[in-house]
C-alpha cells in the first residue's frame, strides 16, 4: 500500500499539469481531451482518497461531523474559487488565472507529502511503543 498522503499529492500534480497544459497547449484538441483527462485523474485521486482519510482520522463519535466539515470547507472553497477566479482573470488574464492555480495546487502536492512524512514517523513511533499497528490518535486509549 503506498498510503493516502501520495495518492493526495499525485492528484495535486495532476491538477497542477493541468493548469500547464490549459495555459500552452489550449488550441489543440487532443492537448485539451489529455488535460481533461488528467483533470478526471486529478479529482478521482483527491476526492475519494481524501474523505477516506478525513473519515480514517476520526473518532467514530466525530466521524459524521468531520466529514460535514470536509463537505463544507469543499464547497466553500469552490465558491470563493469562482470569485477569486474571475476577479483574477479580469485583472490579468486566464494565463495569469491559471497559472496561478497551477501553483496552488502544487503547494497541495507538497503539503499532501509532508502530511505523509508525517503520518510516517507518527507510525513508527506508535508502532515502537507499544508493538502493535498503527491506529489514529483519535483512536488511542487514554492513560
């Protein structure tokens, strides 16, 4: 298993390709059907991979609200995307515009990885302490 944090990053990548490829390559069709389907590739990679690993990181009791949370901070940032996007897009251009997200989504990318470092060394450590797997924090007992 390669973990959630790479398959979060490579959708990020993906994202970031994406943007590159609307920016040079946007007046030849089969440059637009690839950036569209590494666009579905991107999505596919972030959306499922990422509610699973929002609900893997609850507690059974804040699972429910954890995931409204991801739901909500989802939407919400498609709404303020759509602002800022075409706030940005008039000021200086789609080139600019996408760009810009390119560069977004590679900050993601590498938030995505270093959460997977993370998650790595908080694995290990758990794992030498007591012997056994590795669960949640949410999911260890309290002392």
């Amino acid at each position: 298993s390669i973990g959630r944090a790479p398959l979060l990053a490579a959708g990020a990548v993906a994202m970031a390709l994406v943007q590159v490829l609307y920016i040079g390559a946007a007046r030849f069709s089969l440059a637009v059907i690839f950036a569209q389907m590494m666009r579905a590739f991107g999505f596919a990679s972030f959306t499922s991979t990422a509610m699973t690993y929002t609900a893997e990181r609850s507690s059974e009791t804040d699972r429910a609200a954890n995931s409204a949370l991801f739901n909500l901070t989802q939407y919400s940032g498609q709404l303020a995307g759509l602002l800022l996007g075409g706030a940005l897009a008039q000021s200086f251009g789609f080139a600019a515009l996408f760009a810009f997200c390119g560069l977004m989504a590679l900050g993601a990318a590498l938030a995505f990885l270093s959460l997977g470092r993370n998650n790595r060394q908080l694995h290990g450590a758990v794992a030498n302490a007591d012997g056994g797997p590795f669960e949640p924090p949410s999911a260890l007992p309290a002392n």
